[in-house]
C-alpha cells in the first residue's frame, strides 16, 4: 500500500507531525545558515584587524590635533626640565642643608626624573616621535640632568 503525503492524510495528527518537522527542518536551516553568515563575518573582520588597525593608527598619528599636541607637549616639558633643573641648581648651592632643604631637593630631583622619563617615552612613541623640534634635545638624562651642577 502505498503511502500518501502527509498533507494528504484525513488523519489530522499526521497532518500536523509532518507540518512540524517540515517548520522545524526551515527553523534550523535558517539558524545554520545565520551561524554561518556570522562565522564568514568574523574571519572577514579578523583578517582585516591587522590593516585596519594600521591605518587607524596612521590617521591619529597624522592628524591635526595629534600635531599640535605633541609639538606642544615637547616644548612644555622641555621647559618644565629646564626650570627644574634651575630649581635644583639653587637648592644644591646650600653648603649645609637642613633636612627641609635636603627633601626639598631630592623632590625636585625626583620631580625631575619624572618628568625627564615621560619627555624621554613621548619621544619613543608612534605618535608623537617625529614632532619634536629639531633644537631640542632628543632625549634627556635623568643620572646627569636632574642633579646640581657645582
């Protein structure tokens, strides 16, 4: 006897068991067929990471804000290490320092290093090494220039 489509059937469970596997069969495609689309989207998004993070990088470096701030950042601090560098030189020049003096200088002098090793990273940095000006220094020594000259 052959068998009849569900579809076909007067039998109405049939007709609703068949009905149901054949949602349930679209229900899956359509979640393994999103699965799929989302995985290509992921690879597409990782291959590109690399480049895409390139340029974006690229972009900050060279924009305008980026220009005007580092330029701006290695001219202020250049002058902030040569003011500390005077205030060291004054606080060195007592022949016997109190130790309010003598903290006060080793402040400066840490104050200096400080700042000497933040001048120092900006000009190592992606975004900002290659706008410092030329007559400044390209780095600065904290073992030499953040102590009193005698």
């Amino acid at each position: 006897m052959p068998r009849n489509p569900y579809y076909e059937s007067d039998n109405p469970s049939t007709v609703v068991r068949g009905a149901t596997w054949r949602g349930g069969i679209w229900v899956l495609a359509v979640v393994l067929i999103a699965f799929a689309i989302g995985a290509v989207i992921l690879v597409i998004n990782t291959i590109a990471a690399s480049p895409r993070g390139q340029a974006q990088a690229y972009q900050q470096k060279e924009s305008a804000n980026n220009r005007v701030f580092a330029q701006q950042y290695f001219e202020q601090t250049s002058a902030e290490i040569i003011a500390t560098k005077a205030k060291i030189n004054r606080a060195g020049l007592v022949l016997n320092p109190t130790e309010k003096q003598q903290a006060n200088l080793e402040g400066l002098q840490s104050y200096c290093s400080t700042i000497v090793g933040q001048y120092n990273a900006a000009g190592r940095s992606y975004t900002t090494q290659q706008f410092k000006a030329a007559d400044l220094p390209a780095t600065w020594d904290p073992t030499t220039d953040c102590e009193p000259t005698k």
